[in-house]
C-alpha cells in the first residue's frame, strides 16, 4: 500500500521522529500503517502555502509499540530525500493527493489533518516523477527490501574483517561474479559458516540494485566533481562510496552511498575524508571542505 506520512522537517516535532530513520506515530493510526508499505513524506503548514510539500520517500521496514503502548515506532529503509522538493499543488491546477483519489477516498481532496493517509498509486507516481525520480526506481528499492529482509541476517562482519573499506566496496561491485565471489569468500575463511558466506552474495546483489539506480539518477556522472567519463572516453567508470562504511555497519541504504568518480573515490579514503551531512560537504582530514555539486537523494 502506498502512504503520506505528514513529518515537519524544517521545525521540532513533538515526538520522537528521526526523519528518514524513524517515524513516530499515535497509536489511533495503528491499523493505517503496515510493513512494506511504500511512503511520501508530507509537511504541512497551515499558514504559510510555500511550505506545503513532499520532500522524500522509503519503505516502512518494522513497527513495533512503545513503552507504555500509547504510541507506535516505525523504522524506514531505501529512503531518498527529494530534490527538488514537490509542492501539494498540481501544476495542471488541484492537489497531487486529488490524482486518482477515488481509489483510496471518496473525497476530492485528502484528509491534510491526518497524520497517516492513504494516497493513490497515480498521484504516488506523479509525486515521485515531478521529484526526478520513476516508478520504476522505487519498484527496485522495494526489490532491494525484500531480498535483504527475506534473508536470517547471519552475522557477516567477521568475514568483512578480513578486507579493508576499499577492497569491501570492490567486492560489492561487480568485478566478481557471485560464484567467483562465493569461491574467494570459502577460500578466505574456512571457518565461517556457508550460510554467512551466502549472506555477503545476498547482500551484494542488494547493493548492485541500489547502486546502478543511484548511478542512473546521476547520468554516471560523480557527485563531487560532476566528471562523466563516458563523454569523453566512451565508459561509465562511477563507483559507489559508502559514508558509513560497510565494513561497520552493513548499510547499503540509498542515503549511505554516494557516487564518485575514482579519482574522488581513492582521495575520500586515502585523505580520511568525512562526509557532513548537514552541509552536505567531505572534510579532508587536512581541514579542506568539498561540497556536493550534484544531489538528489540525500
């Protein structure tokens, strides 16, 4: 089922939501919310209209109740924020949420006070398609969701350890071919368990999906410098760089990867370099600052 989740952004909420992590709902909207439920971020603002719009998506990966079971928790995954943001209004005149509304309501326009509401496959289609993204890039995140959340979750970071950052992202590339990259993995480490070593093959496929659809998102272009090899040199060389590295935390999530052409990719490590998410910039462990030149998902 696909959802409008309403969540201040640019103000404090009165409950306790991480955006793009968590979202942290009354208990009344306990049967409106499901996982593997597909979702828009809404803000609302009851005074000011430029700031009514959407500004990101993801996936509700689990729901579990708070403490005193008054309310509810929902974790996210495969979440991108949207740039540029989408106002709620239909440049063809009326609300995006009026798209197809008499599948889900039966009133023209949405409910804008409930905080969890239905909202049509065309108008979630039209938000996305008028935030740069498609259909089609969505479908493949929540293919992303299902591989990784059908999967026992065996434990992978011994084996991980056995590789450093650089050598990981290359694994997670597609220079090996999953039977090539099985027989390294059982070779390595005789002691882990198949099943762990399965679960890394898992994981990479997972990975590859995110990454040809970030890489498609920017044309193969590097985020940093905006370098497209394939204009001069006929190849699509990007790679995918993992903020948080994988080696720690196992996440491959859209909003973790960030695009880069090798240059950018080799100098982020061996310069130790850390990426601040609020100015959206790499600091270099000598103090220089680099700035995103292109982004849409983060």
């Amino acid at each position: 089922m696909s959802i409008i989740l309403s969540q201040h952004i640019d103000k404090p909420s009165n409950y306790d939501d991480i955006p793009f992590q968590i979202y942290h709902y009354p208990k009344r909207y306990r049967n409106q919310i499901k996982i593997g439920d597909s979702f828009i971020y809404y803000q609302g603002d009851r005074h000011k209209k430029k700031n009514r719009y959407y500004y990101g998506c993801g996936i509700i990966s689990g729901i579990s109740p708070s403490f005193d079971s008054d309310s509810y928790y929902a974790t996210i995954s495969n979440s991108i924020r949207f740039n540029p943001i989408v106002p709620i209004y239909h440049p063809e005149g009326g609300f995006f949420e009026s798209k197809g509304y008499n599948d889900v309501r039966n009133r023209i326009n949405p409910a804008w006070q409930n905080a969890i509401r239905k909202v049509s496959n065309k108008a979630f289609d039209e938000i996305l398609t008028h935030a740069g993204l498609s259909n089609r890039l969505f479908l493949d995140l929540i293919e992303v969701h299902h591989l990784l959340s059908e999967e026992n979750s065996p434990k992978i970071k011994p084996i991980l350890s056995n590789f450093n950052e650089i050598e990981i992202e290359r694994l997670l590339e597609e220079e090996y071919s999953e039977d090539d990259l099985l027989s390294v993995l059982i070779n390595l480490n005789s002691k882990a368990h198949l099943l762990e070593k399965k679960a890394i093959v898992k994981r990479r496929v997972a990975n590859q999906k995110v990454t040809k659809i970030l890489k498609k998102l920017y044309n193969n272009s590097c985020q940093l410098c905006g370098v497209n090899h394939r204009n001069t040199y006929g190849a699509d060389v990007v790679e995918a760089h993992h903020i948080e590295y994988f080696s720690l935390t196992q996440n491959h999530e859209p909003n973790n990867i960030i695009i880069l052409c090798p240059n950018h990719h080799r100098l982020i490590h061996c310069a130790k370099a850390t990426f601040e998410r609020n100015e959206k910039v790499f600091i270099y462990d000598n103090g220089h600052k680099e700035a995103l030149l292109y982004n849409k998902h983060i």
